[in-house]
C-alpha cells in the first residue's frame, strides 16, 4: 500500500470514496497516494502562465508563488539568465531532495567557500523541502517524505555568484521523483515528465545512496542502481552535450578510501559499456556528528560543476550501446558483466 | 520643494513606527542648526503626533497593525541643504509579510514600493531569526531492522573490503556507543530547542512563520521584481533596529547583518550592484525603557543613537541625508 506522500498538497480532483477527505487535503481512505488511487479524479490543468490567471483574493495582486516551478513557469525564469539546467537520478529515498535543500541552505548562510547567493525564484519551495526534512529529523521513523510523481515536472531554481571571478549564475534543478526514475530502470517505464526534463538537462548526476553502498548488505544493489541508469541514458533524448556524473551522497558511511572502490565499479562499468568515465563526486550534506566529516562537504566542488552551461559540443563521447535497451536486456548486460 | 516619496519596508515588530515617532518628536523638538527641523505641521497631524507623544514619554510606540496606510508628510528644513519634502507612509508589517510569505500584496503597498524614490528596509536586531540548517539539526533516528536480528544500524557502515576488520569495527561500534549516549542528551535538548523554532515548532509548513531572514531577503527581491525596469532599482538604506540590544558585540551594522541575517545580507549585496545600499544600526528609543526609565529626561534629539560604519551618531535623519548625498542635494548658499 503507498504511503501518502505529505510533500506536496493533494492535486484538484474528485473522489467517489464517500469517507475520504483527501479533496480537503486531509488522507485518502485508502491510505493511497491520490493519484494511485482508483477512486480519486484529477481535474485537467489548465494552461497558461499560472500568475496571470490567479484569481485576485481580498483586492489582493498575486505574486510569484517562490514555490518549485512549473513547466509554465519556467520561461520566466530561463528568459532572464542563460540557465544552467540539472535533473538528478536516482532511486527513491537516494538523497536527492535533501542534497540539493541542503546545498540551497549552505548557499544562503553563506558557508559556501566558492559561492554567495543571488537570489531565487523557488525559496518557498526550497523552504518547504527543507521543513519536511527537518521534521523527519525529529520522527523515529522514517517517513514517506519524498518527491511525489504530481511533482516530477517541478524544478527549483536559485543564482549564485563565484567570489573569485564575481561571475553570476542561474541554476535549475529538476526536482524529479524517485519512483518515475526506479519505474525507468525496472520497467522501461518512461514517465513523460522525465523525458521531458531529460531532453533539456546539461547535467545529469547519478546519486548513488552512500548509506547503501556503504552497507555490505545492500552495496551491490547500489551499484547496479548506478550502472543500470548508465546504460539507460542512451536510449533517452539527450543534449548531445548533456553531462553525466556520479555523485556519492552521504561519504561519512564510509571507511577510508572505500568510498573510492564504490565509484570505480560505476566508473569502469560506464567506461567498458558506454566509452566514457563519468566524473564523480562525493558529497557529505548532513553527516553524522560522531563522523567528523565537514558538514557539506563536497557541495561546493558540486555546484562548481552545476554551474556550467556545456557550448554545444559534446562533452563525452557517444556511449556505445545499442538501442531500445530494455529491462530485460539491462538484467542480461549485468549478468554478463559479474 | 522637492517631493520624495519613501518607502519603510519590514516585517512586523521591525521598528518603522518607532523610528518615524523618534525622527517626529527630534524634527519638532528645539532645532539644532545641524539637524533636520519641520518647516510645517502635516495637514493632519494626529498620527504622528500619537506615536511621538509615547516615544517622548518612554513608552512603546503603537505600531500600525492594519491594513489602513497611514500618509506621513514631513516638509523638512536643514542647514546647508534644500528643504525636503518626504512622503512615508507607515504600512503594517503584516502587508509585508503577507507578500512574502502568502504572496499576496495590497494595491496601495505595490504602489508604494514601485514608485518610490528610497527604500527604508526595517530588520530588528532584538526580533531577528536565521533558519536552523538541517546540517545542525540532530541526525535522522534510523528506522529499526523489522527482522529482528539485532543488527545495530551503525554495523551497517562498513567500508568496502572491510569484512577482516570487524573485530576493529566491534570496538569502534562500542565506542561509538557511548559517544551516542551524549549526543542523544545533547539532542534532545537541541530537539527542544528546535521546537521552539517557529518554523520548526509544528508538522505543517506555515510559510508565515519563516524566519525573517527568509522573508526579508524574498521581501527584497520581491520588491526588484515588482519595478518593471532595471534601472529603476530604488535606492536600500537597512536599518538595523533596536541596535541598542547589540551594540555591546562590537561589530559594524553590517557585520551584523552578515553574521546574523545571511541570506538577506547577500540579497542586500546583490542588490547593491544595480542600486546604492547602506547599512545603518539605529536605536530610535536610546535604549530600553524597561532598563533605563530616565531616558525621558534627556533631550530628545540626543536620545536616538545611529551607528554607520564610520562612528556612531545621534542624529535620526541621518537616513535622510545619505539619501540627499546620493541625489546630489545642492546646499543653500
């Protein structure tokens, strides 16, 4: 049974369960995410730029809502600054929401070494992530707390300034649901708004879950996560000049220097499948104070490499790997490849 | 006369009223050549009057908590300079809030802030608050192993290749024990700290209880946003309110801006390159009434203290006259 998923409010529907309150944002029933569930109707979107449309409350004028931004929206913001676009992969619960509300934070309290902050279009729903986060902190469970698929088509969106060359950049972040990406890598599943998100994407890192990769128990899987999403690039519409890296979140698991071995396997795996060693990055957003690792360690060197906007020329050569690489033949390439 | 119309920008509890009452009750108090005098009485006085009576008397100004605009035009004299004529109107911090956090904004507020001429941005150094970041908020509690096995969830961080150090690993997951013990004592008095956070104290994400660092630095951008034209970025002179309360850290206004608003120091410096900023630290009360009721003795215009990162002064208007300096205000004579 899905969780319900308490990142984002319930879309505009209908619901024929006659004790379901969740078009009142209360649960569902059924304890289902809405738009899993069979007895819940989402109302059609309507186009057009969502400011100019929203209806005017107490004689009050609507600004920008400062939450994640919609495919409408983004115009706006790509039209005043060359855009520097990133969708992140990886499984559910990889890290990826966090990662990025905690680099947003470290940029904003200004302990960045390399970068001071700008500006954003998206502080609400940074904000927002980072509250849900914080709230998870303090649960003794784990909770569901993660990118909804209603919000795959989302990005976040902030500036930032390089201290040594006073360069200004703006960068977006394609705030992508785990779920649609696991539905890619086990099904062939392309969620459109992935694909979409894909086609426009300069950098595509690869976040691998240190915590699993960490775990003896749980590292090969990891791993194959990693390469699985390598060898699936391929066969989707990209920037010919898109970027794909690897970034190893959560590096105070690790002992020393094993947190290398984990990203060689992906790297040779990429490089005798694909013909290019993608490059890597280890990352420590929130270690664990026992750990004496850095906060934030590795997220500076990071938005060094989100920052570039690639000039049009292929930065990697193209992977060789047939195409229509499906899910069956990723299981077979990795059997093979043990 | 020239008519300059000024916008004071804060959240609520930022200290614009208390400022204008303290900048009114110096102005009609006796003149000194140096300072700024009223050349006449407002139309309607009745305002400005209220709250410079409670600022004289060493009470706490009422601050305007509606919606209503309450006009404020001040035609000012000083030595040296052109007479000023100010158009400030106090609008509630709640306008402003309600912008950044519900994104909502009064006609009458938008106007104000679209044509004005300088921006007052009020931030009060008593009722400041700075986001917790998640990276010093107590590490997730890890869900416990439904198997049963007892597996401690720290056996879990093993490097890679590490299977002939468990021995090594079995000592260092003791002493990592004992090291847990302190931090939960630790954490559980940051996860009291934390609910006591306004942001943090409940489940629901309440974009109004966003600390002020947010919500000034969105107020500011927002602002940008709202002049159609670049090169009609107003002119942002910070004040950093109640500086009495942190006079004693020995920092600039805007050291303290920096160390204790970040985000908004760094909005500040953005917009710093497309207008002229200033941070000032004012303390338009001259210290707590509660500490220090004799204050009402001393003469008005010596009770104000403004610090700039220069020297500390006593003269309120100061904002006034960095504004001047940058219009290039031609002297008299």
């Amino acid at each position: 049974m899905d969780e319900p998923d308490d990142t984002v409010p319930t879309p505009a529907g209908t619901c024929t369960e006659p004790s379901c309150t969740v078009t009142a944002d209360g649960p569902c029933a059924k304890g289902h995410d809405p738009i899993d569930c069979d007895s819940f109707e989402l109302t059609p979107p309507s186009d057009g730029d969502p400011v100019e449309h929203a209806p005017k409350t107490d004689g009050r004028l609507p600004l920008p809502s400062g939450e994640a931004l919609r495919p409408v929206e983004l115009r706006t913001v790509l039209s005043r600054h060359p855009t520097a676009r990133t969708v992140p992969l990886g499984g559910v619960d990889a890290g990826k929401t966090t990662l990025f509300a905690v680099l947003f934070e470290m940029l904003t309290a200004d302990r960045l070494p390399t970068w001071t902050y700008s500006g954003s279009s998206t502080t609400l729903g940074f904000a927002r992530r980072s509250h849900l986060a914080a709230m998870r902190s303090k649960r003794k469970h784990a909770t569901t707390g993660r990118t909804s698929r209603l919000s795959g088509d989302r990005a976040l969106h902030f500036n930032a300034r390089r201290r040594t060359d006073d360069e200004f950049h703006s960068v977006l972040l394609a705030d992508v649901s785990g779920e649609h990406v696991d539905e890619l890598t086990a099904s062939g599943l392309r969620e459109p708004v992935l694909v979409d998100a894909l086609a426009d994407a300069h950098h595509l890192p690869i976040v691998i879950d240190g915590a699993l990769a960490a775990a003896p128990r749980t590292r090969e899987q990891a791993i194959r996560n990693a390469v699985d999403l390598i060898h699936l690039l391929p066969t989707l519409d990209l920037r010919d000049d898109a970027r794909i890296c690897i970034v190893l979140t959560k590096l105070d698991h690790f002992g020393e220097g094993h947190a290398d071995t984990v990203i060689e396997r992906v790297q040779d795996a990429a490089d005798r499948s694909l013909d290019f060693v993608p490059e890597a990055f280890q990352v420590a957003a929130r270690p664990d104070r026992g750990s004496g690792t850095e906060p934030g360690l590795g997220l500076d060197d990071l938005l060094n490499h989100l920052v570039q906007i690639p000039e049009g020329r292929s930065s990697s050569p193209s992977p060789a790997v047939p195409p229509a690489l499906d899910a069956r033949m990723l299981r077979d390439l990795w059997a093979g490849s043990r | 006369m020239s008519g300059t119309r000024i916008a004071m920008v804060g959240l609520p509890n930022a200290g614009k009223t208390t400022y204008v009452a303290a900048f009114w009750a110096t102005a009609r108090a006796t003149p000194r050549p140096d300072r700024h005098t009223i050349v006449s009485f407002p139309d309607d006085p009745t305002y400005l009057q209220a709250t410079a009576d409670a600022w004289f008397a060493g009470r706490p100004v009422d601050r305007n908590r509606s919606e209503s605009i309450q006009p404020i035009v001040l035609s000012l004299r000083r030595k040296g300079r052109a007479d000023l004529k100010l158009a400030i109107p106090d609008l509630s911090g709640e306008s402003f809030r309600d912008a950044a956090a519900d994104r909502r904004i009064l006609p009458e507020v938008a106007e104000v802030v679209t044509e004005c001429s300088l921006v007052l941005f009020f931030v009060s150094a008593a009722t400041a608050t700075t986001p917790v970041s998640l990276v010093d908020l107590p590490p997730e509690v890890e869900e416990e192993n439904e198997d049963g096995d007892g597996e401690d969830p720290n056996g879990d961080h093993q490097g890679v290749g590490d299977e002939e150090d468990s021995d090594e690993q079995h000592q260092d997951d003791t002493e990592h024990s004992d090291q847990e013990d302190d931090d939960e004592q630790a954490s559980d008095q940051e996860d009291h700290e934390a609910a006591d956070d306004p942001a943090h104290s409940s489940e629901e994400f309440d974009s109004k209880a966003l600390e002020t660092d947010i919500l000034n630095a969105e107020l500011l951008q927002l602002i940008a946003e709202l002049r159609d034209d670049l090169d009609a970025y107003p002119p942002v002179l910070v004040v950093v309110s109640a500086w009495d309360t942190v006079s004693d850290l020995g920092v600039t206004p805007y050291e303290w801006l920096r160390t204790n608003q970040p985000m908004f120091a760094q909005v500040v410096a953005e917009h710093g390159r497309s207008a002229a900023v200033e941070v000032m630290g004012i303390s338009a009360q001259g210290g707590d009434y509660s500490v220090d009721p004799d204050i009402t003795t001393v003469r008005p215009e010596e009770r104000p203290v403004v610090v700039t990162k220069e020297a500390t002064h006593q003269d309120i208007g100061l904002p006034f006259v960095w504004f001047e300096d940058l219009a290039g205000s031609e002297p008299d004579g």
